[in-house]
C-alpha cells in the first residue's frame, strides 16, 4: 500500500466518520438507549471499505465528493445494520465486532434489532433527502439500487441462503451464488451509486464498472473467508474460526487456502483488466482493489 493511496483513505475515511457522526441521532436524543446502540454499532470502527470504493467511483466520474459522502454514508449505514443483525443470536450468534461487544451483547437483543431497522430506513432518508445526482431519474434509480441489493433480490437474500447452507456441501457455482448476494451486491452498491453521482459515463461502460464491482465483490468474499481460517481474533476483531466450527461452506473449505488465495487474486487481475478502458481516472478503484486483496484483517 502506497503513502499516496493511505493518506487519501485516510482522508476519506475521516470524512465519512465525520459525516456520519454529524446524522446519527445525539445521544442525549430520546430514546436514549437506541440512539446510543445506535452510535455504538456505527462509529469508531470498520475499515470503511464500501465508502472507500464509493469515493473511488465517484473520483473515476469526477463527481462532487459532498454527494458521494452522502451516498457512501447511506451503504456504510446498510452495511452496520447487516453487522448488528447477523451478529444476533438468531443468525451467526456473536459476541465480539469492531474489537468490541456486539450490540446485542452491550446492550439487549430488541435494541440490536431495533438498531439494525433505524440504520437501514436511516440510508435511505439520507439517499432521499438532497439532490445526490444530475437527474432526479437518476437518483431514483439509486435509491431503488441500494433498495434491490440490500433486500431479499440482494444481500438479505443472500443471509437467507447462508442460513440455510449451513451443514451442507455447496458446489462452487452455489457459494458463488450466495455471495453474490450477500456480500457482492452491497459492494456493487456502493461502486455504482458512487459513479452515479455525476452522469459522465454511458451505459456501456456503467456496464463494465458493474462487472469491475462484482469482481470485487467475490474477491473480498474470498479473502474474508481466507481471514477467518488464518488469522487471528485480537487481528480481526471478530471472533476466527468461526466458518469452521459452524460447518460453514467456504471458499477455503471448498479450495483449500492455496487455490483460494489463487482465486482472490485471479479476481484482482480481472478486476483490474475492466478498469483498463478508464485510463488514470481508475487508480483509486485499483488501489481500494488491491487493499481488500491484500488486507489482514
Ligand atoms: C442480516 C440482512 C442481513 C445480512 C447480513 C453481510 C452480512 C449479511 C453478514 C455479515 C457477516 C459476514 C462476516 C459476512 C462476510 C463478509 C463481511 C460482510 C464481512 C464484514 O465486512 P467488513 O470486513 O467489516 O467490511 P468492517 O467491520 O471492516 O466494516
């Protein structure tokens, strides 16, 4: 990773904690429990890896960065309520997220489902309430985008299908599948309604940045699961090991540690091949790409 591409994630990441920050409800605001469950799941924590890759198309289309803070705030509000529901005894059951007691840990289970609800309708009154594109078609279209890849078409749809695998032999073609959905299509999300901010691309080449964010997508999925059978909890922040001692299927379960590494970064190349056509506007989508590649935690 290059100073250049830390100092600008830096950058981003403080502008995106900053902004958020600045929406969620204060905790002195009634009810005063939630509203700090709420502060509690969202700030202070996460790599900000969707924001990152929101920031990096909007920079590809040289849109205006105070849309695209609000936009990358909406998937990172998406994206915490996903964390706060899955870590529910309900779905994964966990205990530790971000370094830190889960939500539903700190505080109760109502209050981390309830938490999960105000983050998710919280994304889309920010999505709604300001011009966040050049027309409002497009921006509608954005906000019915973040709607399919979050619902039962999207990342839910994709939990669902976790939830039901568990125990069971997938082909590769079927893990594909799943996490296409459940962890693909926020991270496509987040990279098209980044770019969407300014209308400079035409509908080929949002085509290809679409292609460019499902490779991403399946790469990170990749390297999460690579993650959780090679590092540690204390590294991670989550609890490790976890695929495993559910009987989970993953990508290292499927491949082994050697072919799925191979994959993550036959992925990356890819990914980088469609961003060919965009030229040095790109570099930021390849740094971001190749920090979730070679992330360690
Ligand atoms: C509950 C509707 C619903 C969906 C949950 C995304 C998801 C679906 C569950 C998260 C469980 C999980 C560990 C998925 C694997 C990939 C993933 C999303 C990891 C966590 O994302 P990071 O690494 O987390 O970006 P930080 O904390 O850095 O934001």
């Amino acid at each position: 990773m290059t100073s250049d591409f830390q100092s600008w994630a830096k950058d981003r990441q403080t502008k995106i904690e900053n902004y958020l920050e600045s929406r969620l409800p204060a905790l002195n605001f009634v009810p005063e429990r939630l509203h700090n469950a709420i502060r509690y799941s969202v700030l202070g924590g996460g790599k900000r890896v969707r924001p990152l890759l929101a920031f990096a198309a909007g920079e590809l289309v040289g849109a205006d960065s105070e849309r695209v803070t609000v936009v990358a705030a909406a998937v990172e509000l998406i994206h915490a309520y996903s964390l706060v529901h899955d870590d529910l005894p309900c779905m994964d059951n966990d205990v530790l997220r971000r370094g830190k007691p889960t939500c539903h840990i700190e505080f109760d289970e109502a209050t981390a489902l309830l938490t999960g609800d105000s983050l998710q309708t919280l994304a889309f009154e920010l999505l709604a309430e300001k011009r966040l594109a050049d027309s409002p078609e497009t921006q509608l279209s954005m906000i019915a985008q973040l709607a399919r890849a979050s619902g039962s078409r999207g990342m839910a749809g994709g939990q669902a299908f976790d939830l039901d695998s568990v125990g069971k032999t997938l082909t590769l073609p079927e893990l594909e599948f799943m996490h296409i959905h459940k962890t693909g299509a926020l991270i496509r999300a987040a990279v098209m309604l980044g770019a969407n901010c300014a209308s400079h691309l035409n509908q080929d080449q949002l085509d290809q940045l679409d292609h460019f964010a499902k490779c991403v997508g399946l790469a990170f999925q990749v390297v999460d699961d690579l993650l959780d059978a090679e590092a540690t909890t204390d590294t991670l922040g989550k609890t490790a090991g976890k695929d495993a001692d559910n009987n989970k299927p993953t990508y290292v379960s499927i491949l082994g540690i050697n072919q799925a590494r191979e994959l993550a970064e036959r992925l990356q190349h890819d990914a980088d091949q469609v961003l060919d056509s965009f030229g040095a506007s790109a570099v930021r989508l390849r740094q971001v790409t190749d920090f979730i590649v070679k992330r360690e935690f």
